[in-house]
C-alpha cells in the first residue's frame, strides 16, 4: 500500500521530511537558501523544524513507538 493511502505511512513520511531537510539545513546552509521553486518546499519543511522542534521531536518519538508496538 502506498504512503499515500495509508494515513500513518503518510505520516511516517511527513515528519522524516521534515527530520531531513532540518538536518541538512543545519549541516549545509548553502543548500536550502533558496526560498522560491522546488527547493522553497524544503526550505519550509526545515523551518517548520527548527520553529516547531519540540513538537517535531514529540511527533517523532511517538510515531516511533506506534511503530514498534502497534
């Protein structure tokens, strides 16, 4: 079943999206200085994690769980 159908697959991949583009930002700032076009998208995905990053990692760490018991 594709990510797309499956709600919890959906977002497994949304917040591993967010985890990534957060990481490269931090690791290689040049990549993501464009805020406009394709790279906009993960420009925004990187912000919402540095902003949001409690969140994120309480997202993360409970989806991590529903994973490994449910």
């Amino acid at each position: 079943m594709s990510a797309l159908f499956n709600f919890h697959s959906f977002l497994t991949v949304i917040l591993l999206g967010i985890c990534a583009c957060t990481f490269f930002k931090m690791q290689f700032p040049a990549i993501l200085e464009q805020r406009t076009g394709f790279r906009g998208f993960f420009w925004k995905a990187a912000r919402i994690g540095e902003r949001l990053s409690p969140w994120v990692a309480m997202g993360c760490f409970m989806m991590g769980v529903s994973i490994i018991f449910f």
